[in-house]
C-alpha cells in the first residue's frame, strides 16, 4: 500500500511533570487517532509516544500503566532531563524507524489536537513537512505575545528563516526525520533547522488553547535562555553587530583623535577628565560586551565538539529498542 494515502502515524509527546494533564491528553489523542484511522486516512497501528524527560512526578507510572492497557501507548524514559528540544528529538529518532510520520505536540494540550486531520491530509497531498500556526494567542499573556513577537522578528532579521507562530507543533515524514537525523548538533532550536532542510512544506492554522492543567515549564528565565540559544546557534550576526560597532567606534575615535591634536596644535587643550573617564568606561563595556559575545559562540563550538550524546534512555514501554541497543 502507499505510504501516503494511510500512513502510520506517530504522535511525539515530551513531558516534563505532566501527571495533572497526561490523561486527559492521552484520552484526546487516542480519540483523534481512532477518529482517523476509522475514516481511514491513517493505518491502524498508528501510535503516541510519550517522552518522559526525567520527570520527578509519577508521569511514567501513568504512560507505563496506559501501556499496559493499549499498546497504542508507548513510552520512552530518559535517564535525566534534557529539556524539551531534546526530549522531542528523542521521540522523533525513535518513531521514525516504524512510522511514515510524526505529529509532534507538547503534553498540555494547548495546541489543538483537531488540526490532526489537517496535519494528514496535507502530508498525503505530498508535504514532507507541516507547520502548525497558532491563528490566535488569546490565551498567553500580552507579555508572552509582545517577547515572541519580538523574538520571531529578531531571528528573521539574524538571517533564521522561523516560521510566524509555529512552535514545535508540526508534522515531519519520515523522509523529513532521516535528513534531520543528518545534524548532530548538541545546541538544538528545532524549529529554526526543520526550515532548512528545505522539503515540501505547508502550514496548518490552529487555535491556541491555555493549558488544560499544571503549569507552565518555561518560566521567564528558561524563554530568555532559549531565546539566545536559538539566535545564537543559528545565527553570526551578534559577531557581525560587534564587528560593525567595534568599526564605528574605531571611526569616531579616529575623528575625536584628530579634534584633539587640533585643539593641543592651538593650545586650547581642556583637562579633560570626565572625557577620559567616559570613553575608559564605555570602551570598557564595549570590549566586554564583545568578549561575552564571542565568549558564547567559543562556548559553543567547544560543546559541539565534545560530541556528548545528548540524552540516555533508561527504559521504554512498547518503543522500539533499536536506538535503546545501540546506547549499549
Ligand atoms: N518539557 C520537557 N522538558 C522540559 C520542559 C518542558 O519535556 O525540561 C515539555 C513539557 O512537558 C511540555 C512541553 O515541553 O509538553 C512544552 O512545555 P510548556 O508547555 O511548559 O511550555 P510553554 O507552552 O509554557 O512554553
Ligand atoms: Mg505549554
């Protein structure tokens, strides 16, 4: 049968203290699944895959004990948690060996597992890659609206093509997740890579709903962290900005230079005290901003070139051992 007209399904779930919603999550994705495989746009041995990444609650008892009860519901745990991006890679590297493709969703539930269908359809017209776009961010904060608004046009501006209001709700073919397999990068922003792997693409639009239950993982500190992480791992422009500035900079002092051996020629000098203290203190900050800057990229090549595997996996429930084994 072709793969594309009734695909095997993988829905990719990373949780991170997510006991509060899993059920009800569970619940809703199998209805969806049930819903599509019984019109028949999916195969019937489509299946979730909850990541429990590193939870200190008891969300892998609840996969583990669902397991027991459906095989539909898989688990994989990882040893520790590795944050969200990687906990997600780690779903996908393991669906992607059994299924055609990945619907990749947070656990809860404030994307909108309705769009599912879309997600499908659009893949069997022959997208290797789906974005889900939120229409509406009614339910965040104007603070959470105005930073990521801030944020997209701040990446697009660095030369990252990010998709408008797509977070990491998306479906990936399995073509899509072999080439994806292909970076080894340990700095990951997902959604700033998928775009460059340069598939078929389209967009899904879907409403954003606040959480069903718990709370957010992604408080102020950890947005801001992987905010920067995501420019600065795509993207060189900071070292360019620095560059530019350390140019005008150099420009300017050139000119004050010249002004000043002018004013000495005429033997109108001015102690000039405070002026020295200035520009002490801003070349000062300057060149301390610059070594932050390239500090971080340092930083990073370093990480990358450790070539640290980046999660452990310390038991599954019903997910394929091939990865598990080759840990060994
Ligand atoms: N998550 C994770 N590891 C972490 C933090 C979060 O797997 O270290 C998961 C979390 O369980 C959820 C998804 O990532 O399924 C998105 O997190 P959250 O909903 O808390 O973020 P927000 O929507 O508030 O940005
Ligand atoms: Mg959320």
């Amino acid at each position: 049968m072709n793969h594309r007209t009734r695909p095997v399904l993988a829905v990719v779930v990373p949780c991170y203290n997510e006991e509060a919603v899993l059920p009800e999550t569970i619940r809703r994705i199998r209805q969806q699944l049930d819903r599509l495989s019984g019109q028949g746009s999916i195969a019937p041995n489509s299946y979730m895959l909850f990541v429990d990444d590193g939870s200190a609650d008891s969300t892998w008892p609840i996969i583990a004990a669902y397991h027991e009860r459906d095989a539909a519901v898989r688990g994989l745990k990882l040893a520790c948690n590795v944050g969200h991006q990687h906990a997600l890679l780690s779903g996908l590297m393991h669906a992607k060996d059994d299924a055609d493709c990945v619907i990749s969703i947070d656990a809860d539930l404030q994307d909108d597992v309705e769009a599912f269908g879309d997600f499908v359809e659009a893949y069997r017209q022959g997208s290797d890659i789906v974005y889900g776009v939120r229409a509406a961010r009614k339910e965040d904060t104007p603070f959470k609206r105005g930073t990521a608004v801030l944020f997209y046009r701040l990446m697009r501006r660095m030369g990252t093509p990010v998709i408008h209001n797509h977070a990491d709700y998306r479906l990936m073919s399995a073509k899509a997740l072999e080439q994806l397999a292909c970076y080894r990068e340990s700095n990951l922003f997902l959604r700033g890579l998928i775009p460059q792997l340069g598939l078929p693409s389209s967009i899904v639009t879907y409403d954003r709903h606040a959480r069903f239950a718990g709370e957010s993982k992604y408080p102020l500190r950890k947005m801001i962290s992987f905010a920067w992480n995501g420019i600065t791992s795509l993207s060189v422009a900071p070292i360019r900005l620095v560059m530019a500035a350390g140019l005008t900079v150099f420009a300017a002092g050139m000119l004050a230079g010249a002004y000043a051996l002018y004013s000495h020629g005429r033997g109108a000098a001015v102690p000039g005290w405070t002026s020295m203290m200035l520009t002490a203190w801003l070349l000062g900050g300057i060149q301390l901003i610059s070594l932050g800057i390239v500090g971080e990229y340092v930083g990073k090549v370093y990480k990358e070139t450790k070539r640290r595997p980046p999660y452990f996996i310390e038991a599954t429930a019903g997910a394929s051992q091939a990865e598990f084994h080759r840990q060994r």
